[in-house]
C-alpha cells in the first residue's frame, strides 16, 4: 500500500502508536508512584521501568488493535474518528503487525529489570499484561469483540498497573493501592466506553459485540455515568478508610471538566459529537490521575 502524499511513514507510524492515549498508561505509574512516596517506599528506579514499560505496553496495544482490527472487518470506511493507519492504507498490515512485536518485545527489556526487583509476580503480571495486549483484539477469542474490553481496561489499566507500579517501590501490596487503581481504571473505562458509544453502529455491522453494542445507547450512557461518579468516590474513601491525606482530594478539582463530556455522552446521535467527549474524558483521565498522585505524595 502506498503512502498519501501527505504523510510520511515516520508520521504514519506516529499515528499508530496514537500519542493522546498514553495517558492511560502514565496516570496509574503516577498514582502508583504518587502512593509510594506517601508511604515513605519511593523508589526512582523501579518507578521509571515501571513508566517506560506501561508506555510500550501501551503503543503495542495500539498498533495490535489497528492490526487485528483491519484483518477482522472491524474498521470500516465508515468508522467514525482517529485515523488508523492501516486501515487507511498509511502502513502496510504486516509492517503493522511487525511493529507490535518489536514493541511488545522492547517492553521486555524494562521488564526484566522489574521481575529483577520484584521478583515472580511481576514475571505473572508482565506476561499477563502483554498476551492480553494482543488478545483484546487478537487471537482466536479477542476480548473486545466479547464485550470483555471493558473488565480487561479496568483490570490492566488501573489495578494491574497502580497495584504493580506500587508493588515493585514498596515490595509488598497494599489494599489502597488497589483502591486507587480502581479510580484509574473507571476512569480509563469511561475513555474506551465513549469511544464503543462512538462506533456502536459500525462496530455492530462489523460482528464486533463490544459491552456498548451488547448494552445498547441508554445502558452504555448510563455505564459511562456510573464510571465517573466511581472515580469520584475514590478519594474520599481513601482518606476516610486509608488514612490518605486531605491533599489528595485534590483529584475531585476535575468535577467540572468533566460536564461537558458527560452531556455529549448523553445527548449525542452522531458519532462525530463524541469525538471531543473522548479528549475531553482523556483530559479528566490525565489530571486526576496528576492531581491524585501529587496529593497523595504530598500528604
């Protein structure tokens, strides 16, 4: 496949590791880091590899999710939003497909380090974490088109990654950790649900049974709500269980960003009006995630 005259292959491949995504690797290693210098546990070393890996995993799931999903029919000519690379014909498949396993392969390397420091349960949650990169849209039973995207993001995106980050500072696991990764992860759920609410039409024509396609409009609206207000609850029961330091209701200053893409979640009939509630809830998803591991740090 040629490339358009308009975008280089380095920018191509830019594209496909979709940059505005990261935050929903960075944000979890932060609160998790955030946790462990409150707890008196921060460790620079094990905190970097942790960041550098989520990042990897991340990019990786990417270029998987832009693979797998061009192979299988799931993006079309007529999804709606950030381009994808190969289904515009700016990448090759296997160029794509190579790409995810030079990827997942330098995530590793970090890896290595962390099972170094932390011994076998980071070996169990690095594999986890990279056969499920592959196998959300992947394999012979790809999670996203089983309604499980959900379960998997929440999982591997907020208590996976705020409890291992924790893990391999502190070397012991912790139930706030846990707490805290389950505010990240609604978070990063509501991300994936605006995005299924998005493709809902095209993701059912392409036999891709995501949680929104299985919910419909109103059940998949009202999950994106419920996620919101879990995220909510989070620091308050943080400081009222677990002791966290008021500092770190902080996180609660994102409420009012977050009305706009709530309305546009519950009002939109075009797929297009919810492309800005997707930066919108990625945009909350970022500075809670800031605002909570700098309280929790500080306090």
């Amino acid at each position: 496949m040629a490339l358009t005259r308009d975008v280089t292959r380095t920018r191509a491949w830019v594209i496909a590791a979709r940059p505005r995504t990261l935050t929903a690797a960075v944000a979890p290693v932060l609160v998790g880091t955030g946790l462990a210098a409150h707890d008196a546990a921060l460790a620079p070393g094990p905190a970097a590899a942790a960041l550098l890996g989520a990042i990897l995993i991340q990019i990786g799931t990417n270029l998987a999710n832009d693979y797998y999903d061009f192979v299988r029919g799931g993006d079309t000519a007529d999804r709606v939003g950030p381009l994808r690379v190969t289904q515009a014909g700016l990448l090759p498949p296997a160029a794509v497909g190579r790409g995810m396993i030079v990827v997942l392969a330098a995530a590793m390397l970090p890896g290595a380090y962390l099972v170094a420091v932390g011994g076998w349960p980071i070996v169990w949650i690095g594999l986890a974490s990279l056969a499920c990169a592959v196998l959300y849209t992947g394999g012979p039973f790809p999670l996203a088109y089983h309604g499980l995207g959900d379960a998997f993001v929440f999982v591997f995106f907020g208590l996976v990654a705020v409890g291992g980050t924790y893990y391999v500072q502190a070397l012991s696991w912790s139930a706030d950790a846990l707490l805290a990764g389950a505010g990240l992860g609604a978070l990063s759920t509501a991300l994936l649900v605006v995005n299924n609410l998005r493709d809902i039409e095209t993701d059912a024509r392409a036999g891709k049974r995501t949680l929104a396609v299985r919910l419909g409009r109103a059940g998949t609206r009202a999950e994106y709500a419920l996620l919101l207000v879990a995220a909510a609850a989070v620091p308050p029961v943080g400081v009222a269980v677990f002791g966290w330091p008021p500092t770190s209701l902080a996180a609660l200053l994102v409420a009012p960003l977050c009305v706009s893409p709530l309305r546009a979640a519950m009002t939109a009939t075009e797929p297009g009006a919810l492309i800005a509630a997707l930066g919108g809830t990625a945009r909350v998803l970022a500075l809670y995630g800031g605002l909570l591991a700098l309280g929790l740090a500080l306090g």
